[in-house]
C-alpha cells in the first residue's frame, strides 16, 4: 500500500474484523517480583543519611561516578503516577512520540506505552489501540513483567520504542512502534510491526484492539489480527491515525519500512550531523539526542497528555534557555515570546525576574537585536513595576508574594529576590551593550538598590551552625530555623526546590564564605542522594514517614549552575550519572518531575510523577552543557570569562578518546574546541570567540587516575598551568589556538 493510499485508507477508518475485547478475558498469573529485605533496607539507610552516602562513595573512586555504578544501586523507573492513579492502563510511562512543525513544537501527539501494551491519542484519556497476544489472544502484551524485555529505542535515541515479551504459554515478540506524520494530510500516523516466534506445542494470535472514543462518539471495533501456527512465525504491520483515534488498518512491510525511513532522516536531519557537545560515552550522547527529540516536540509544555501539559514559569524559560546554549535558537525565541504573551493583567516576581534572566541570555547567545527591539517595552514595563516595588518596599526589598505554587503563605522569598536582582543585571548588560543607556542605568541602579536590601535580609535572616555550614531560609525575615535534615517535613522539601533559583542567580558570591557555606549545608543536612535534588516527593507518596522520600530533578539544573558557578566538578559528574542511572527510565529517557526512591507500596520498580517532563530533561542537558562549556560572570552577573572541560569525567580523556564542543552559543559569540588523547599525549584545539573577546580562559584536561600532566604548549608557547587540577589559562589569547599535553603515568 502506498503512503497517501494508507493515509486515505486510515482516514476512512477501514474495518479488519471485529472480536470481542480481550480486554474482559482472564489474564494469564503471572508471579509478583518481591523486593529483597536487604535492598528496602539499602535504600533507607540511604534516606536516613543526612549526607549523600552513595554519591561519597562514588566521588571517592579513582574515577569517579560512572552510569553503572549508579544503576546498580536503584530499581529502575517503570510506573508513571498523577496524584490519585497511574496515568496508563497498565501504570507503566509512556513516549511522546511527534513532530515538531518549525519551532513551534509538535500539536499532535502519539503516546506510546513502554511496555508495548498500548498507544493513545493526545492524552493519557484519549482512545487507544491496545495490545494482546497469547493462544487466544486475550494475554496483554507486556502484562507479566518478568517476561518483559527493557524497553529501548532504535539506535539508542531515535523516537522508535523496540520492546520483547514472551507470554504464558512460551510464544516470543518482538514489537517496534513510532508516529511520522506528512503523509499526503500532514496528520500523525502510528505505525507498528509486531512479530510472533511460535514453539512447537502452541500457536499464537496477534491483536491489534481500537478502544476509546472521539469527541462523544464510539469508536467502530475494528481489529486487526494475525495467527501464528504451533512452531511457526509471523509479522504484523498496521498504521493508525492518531487524530481521529479510529481502527488500526494493516499494511505491508515496504509501506512500515518507508515510514520508519521517513522518521529516520527527519530527525536526523533535525539534530543535524555535528552534535554541539560531542562525548566519548555512547548512553550519554544517546540521552542528549533523545531528550532534545522530545523538548523540540514539546517546547514549552511541562509535560503532555496529562495535567502539565501547560506552560510553566519558570520551567519553560530555564528549557528557552537550555535550547539556546544548544544552538536551538528559533525554539527559544519562540518559548520567550510566549512568555512575554503569557504576563496578562501582571506577573509575579519570580516570573518577570525569570523572563529578564532569559531574555538577556538569549540576546547574548543569538546577537537576536530585532528580538530585542521588539521586547524592550514590554521588558521595561516589567522593570518599571519591579523599581515601584523596590522604591516603596520593606528595606529596599520586593513585596511579600507567595512561597511557591504549592505553598500560599505570602513571604519575602529569598529565590523570587534573587531571581529579579539576576534579571535586573541581565537585562542591564544587554541593553548596555545594545546602546540602550537609559534603560540600562534604570535597571543596573534598581539592581543594586535590591542587593543591598536582599543582602540585608540575609544577615538577619540566617544561621551558621555548629558544623561550620550556613543555612539561609528560602521565607526571609521570618524567623525559621534550620532544617536538621530537609526531607524530613514538607517545609524543608520546598527549601530544597526553591532556593537552587537564588543560588544559581550568582547573588552569593561564587566561592565565596556564604556560597561555601550553603552548599556544605545542602551537602551535610540531606538535600543530595546519587547527585540529585531530595524532596518529599508528596505527590506520589501522599504522607511520607521520613525517611521516606523521592526526588525531584527539575530543580536540579540550578542546582547544577550553582556547583559549575563554585567549581565542583566532581558534584557534576555525579550529577549527570545520578540522572542517567536513577531519575530516567533506562534506555528511553523519559523522567517526571518527581520519583521514588522508597519502594512504593512494595513495588519492584520505581514510580514518577506526570513524566515526561521538559524541565527534567532540560537539568540534564544543561549539566552537560556546563561540564564542557562554563561562563563565568562578575559581581554583577555580567559574563567576563569562559571555563572548557572544567568537569569532563575522567575517563572520556582515555587512551584513544576525544571531547569536542562544535560551535556552542556563548555569551562571546560561537565556541569550537577539540582534544584527543593519543598515548602520552592529549592534542587539540581552540577557536576563540571573536564576537565578544572573553577576559578570561582556562582549559582543564581532567585525566584518569594514575595519569599526570607533565608540560602544555599552546601555539608553541609554555602557559601558566596549575598540575593538579590539570587547568590551564589561555587568557587574552585569540584566533585558534593548538594545545599539546605531555602525559606521564
């Protein structure tokens, strides 16, 4: 069947049979996988640590996190959960699975559930094709998960699921499933292929069962079917138009192999065929090509398919932002200028202090003068109402709004502050170097009358504790002690989510006393497990008795600025592997806003809060980012200097390894670097920014364990080089640079 028949034919719903719906037949027993005592028991000596423990003890091998260390310490994520039920049918997550149309992101949208059992329509709620095998066809694929293979995607990150299962009487499957659109009406199709390996005693029958309905209106029960015979096999293909949630109708294996084709070269061509941040670790490149597929899909939606399918502050500009530094520029462009759509009858502080940050730094990282044409009056009227606020203030501080989403105690917010005073510099560095003067004094000046007035605030307000470390509370002037361990009621979970924004703000001085000491605090008192963000994890756990909890990695990509900002590389590493091994699911990247770490009422596999997730995906494409390419800024939050490779994990400058970063967006215009390890020696190169000289530049070769760096040239000439962090100044140095390392063991 050709593509614009099979579209035709999918349109007009064609019925392949009718049968009745295995979905009420008797599901063949499947034994429950228990969790170990000694696992559970693991898991909450972990969470009763007010220190990191696991996180420690992978720091302190010779080289450090690595993704398998972290994965052996956890189940993985399978379960996906909203507050009262799971989101599918079967409680396991599911794939976005779209198209984006130019920069606008993808309007239709295939889930596809990862364990093979089911796609839907839209929304967790919309019609489905679901999934039964078996002798009669009445088994749900993937129901019995110790038969279940892990779910994976094809070539490690295409937006292809590949799944096996073998049912209860022996019959092995192997199903792919992927969404294309443009074929003939530019609707989204679903396409699967679903193969059956009979043993010799019994046959097998292949259902593809329409359930569901559309706008009010039954759906026609139109099922397509294969048999397979005892010791036989067979392969099914049919197509599905998500739109109209219809009946699924067979095709044949060139129209599935020219569709899968089709999908393919489009997001190959997308991603296009120099990756921007390039890394000698196959999973880790896997995840960055997966989760930029599915954040150009989505853009400035949260989630989708279920209630966060919404554009949230501030998570929709921290993923504007991280688009940006991926080169993505039209995506952040137009997420911003949403934003700016989105400030109706007026803004919260935090917000307008978000959208200034994100502003500037996309104007600093596009040179976008006409974006910023258009934006400043609506800019200006933010800073505007900002300095009416700060003129009339308590102390020269904002007006008291409330805590957060969740919280509505109306404080003086340490994250919101904070978050306007980086604004304020931010857009003040832009429009001075766009010779907008006036406007810049306007919101320098406002600036620093915040400051000081922020800075007041938290002299009264925190509390250097016996162990040496600073607590700050997030609720400024209000008298709240610290927290001994800040999983341990809901008040300190929120600090553990809030105050990433002021501490990635750069507003407590980059490894400075209070920097230093409120990190030792995060590091002593419970806020990390495995490198990532701690919380209550409230939404999936209901009333946790601590030391149960979970985590909530959306908060870790400030989390992250705020480590790369204080340069603590080895926090990074963990961080990205902490991802990689416990906050996504394994092989498909997909992560919700939050996650158990506690086993859930017994459950084998972990659970997550209204995955997939934008911003979840966004903390781990910016800590990627950051270990490579690293802007560091003054006092004022004005970008002066460029760190390279600062928290590159040791072993990707193995024998026979490289690292290059290929026109990355910076603040000084675009960055190009590469190094190769050959033998003793790691060769390289740099092409300095030109747009924007930076005042300062270092490069650091972090090395494996037992190799030194003996001696550096760079362009022939000797640099001023600290050996045992391996960083080397190529400050006030231009044009392209050829680095040689002499290495020694």
């Amino acid at each position: 069947m050709r593509l614009p028949l099979l579209v035709a034919a999918l349109a007009a719903v064609l019925v392949a049979g009718s049968a009745p719906s295995p979905s009420a037949a008797k599901r063949p027993s499947c034994a429950r996988q228990p969790l170990s005592p000694a696992y559970a028991g693991s898991v909450h000596r972990a969470l009763g640590a007010k220190q990191d423990v696991w996180g420690n003890a992978l720091i302190a091998r010779p080289n450090g996190p690595t993704y398998g260390a972290v994965r052996r310490l956890l189940k993985p994520l399978l379960f996906a959960r909203s507050k009262t039920k799971a989101l599918t049918a079967s409680g396991v997550y599911y794939l976005p699975f779209a198209q984006p149309l130019g920069v606008r992101g993808a309007h239709m949208v295939a889930l596809h559930v990862a364990d093979g059992s089911e796609i839907l329509s839209q929304t967790a709620k919309g019609p489905s094709v679901k999934v039964f095998v078996g002798p009669g066809g009445h088994e749900r694929y993937g129901s019995c998960l110790a038969r279940l293979g892990t779910p994976t995607l094809a070539d490690g990150f295409l937006p292809i699921l590949e799944t096996r299962y073998v049912d209860a009487a022996g019959t092995r499957y192997r199903q792919e499933s992927f969404s294309v659109r443009g074929l003939g009406t530019g609707d989204l199709v679903s396409f699967v292929r679903l193969t059956a390996v009979a043993g010799a005693d019994r046959g097998a029958v292949i259902q593809l069962v329409p359930e569901g309905s559309r706008r009010g209106a039954r759906v026609a029960q139109g099922t397509v079917r294969a048999r397979v015979e005892p010791g036989d096999s067979a392969t099914l293909y049919a197509g599905w138009l998500v739109p109209f949630g219809g009946s699924p109708v067979p095709i044949d294996e060139a129209t599935y192999d020219a569709a899968r084709q089709r999908l393919a070269d489009f997001w190959l061509q997308r991603l296009g065929e120099q990756p921007t941040y390039d890394v000698p670790e196959r999973l880790v490149m896997d995840a960055q090509r997966s989760l930029l597929i599915q954040d150009l899909a989505l853009t400035w939606r949260y989630s989708v398919g279920n209630q966060y399918e919404e554009f949230s502050f501030a998570e929709a500009l921290d993923t504007a932002e991280v688009m940006a530094e991926y080169g993505l520029l039209g995506v952040a462009r137009h997420i911003l200028t949403s934003s700016l759509a989105r400030l109706g009858g007026g803004t919260t502080n935090w917000r307008a202090g978000e959208k200034l940050t994100g502003a500037a730094l996309y104007v600093r990282l596009s040179g976008d003068r006409e974006y910023l044409n258009q934006a400043t009056p609506m800019l200006d009227r933010i800073v505007e109402g900002l300095g009416r606020q700060i003129r009339s203030g308590h102390g020269g501080l904002l007006r008291r709004e409330r805590y957060s989403s969740d919280i509505a105690a109306r404080v003086y917010g340490l994250h919101a502050q904070a978050a306007v005073w980086q604004g304020l510099n931010a857009i003040a560095d832009v429009w001075r170097a766009s010779g907008r003067t006036a406007h810049a004094r306007k919101a320098h000046a406002l600036a620093v009358a915040l400051g000081r007035g922020l800075h007041r605030a938290v002299r009264r307000s925190a509390h250097r504790l016996k162990d040496g470390t600073l607590f700050v509370p997030a609720a400024l002037l209000a008298h709240h002690k610290p927290f001994d361990a800040v999983t341990a009621s809901r008040p300190g979970s929120y600090w553990n989510l809030v105050v990433p924004y002021a501490l990635s703000a750069g507003f407590f001085t980059p490894g400075g006393r209070q920097a230093n000491g409120i990190l030792q605090y995060m590091l002593r008192h419970g806020s990390r497990l495995l490198g990532l963000v701690r919380a209550g994890a409230y939404s999936l756990y209901g009333k946790p008795t601590y030391p149960v909890s979970g985590t909530d990695q959306v908060y870790g990509l400030n989390v992250a600025r705020f480590l790369a900002d204080n340069d603590r590389p080895d926090q990074l590493v963990l961080s990205l592997y902490g991802m990689l091994g416990a906050s996504m699911t394994p092989n498909t990247f997909v992560s919700g806003e939050a996650a158990t770490v506690a086993p859930l009422r017994g459950a084998s596999y972990r659970s997550m809060y209204m995955p997939p997730n934008t911003a979840s995906n966004s903390a781990f494409l910016e800590t990627l980012r950051l270990m490579l390419v690293h802007e560091r800024r003054d006092k004022d939050g004005s970008p002066v200097g460029l760190d390279l490779a600062f928290a590159a994990p040791r072993p990707w400058l193995g024998d026979g390894k490289s690292i290059s970063v290929n026109g990355a967006p910076t603040s000084f215009g675009a960055l190009t670097y590469d190094l190769h390890r050959d033998g003793n020696q790691v060769t390289g190169t740099v092409v300095v920014p030109s747009r924007r000289p930076p005042h300062t530049m270092r490069l650091r070769l972090r090395l494996p364990h037992g190799v030194k760096l003996r001696a550096v040239r760079v362009s022939g000439h000797r640099r001023p080089l600290d050996r045992g962090s391996g960083t080397i100044d190529l400050s006030g140095m231009r044009g392209t640079l050829d680095v040689v390392a002499v290495l020694s063991r």
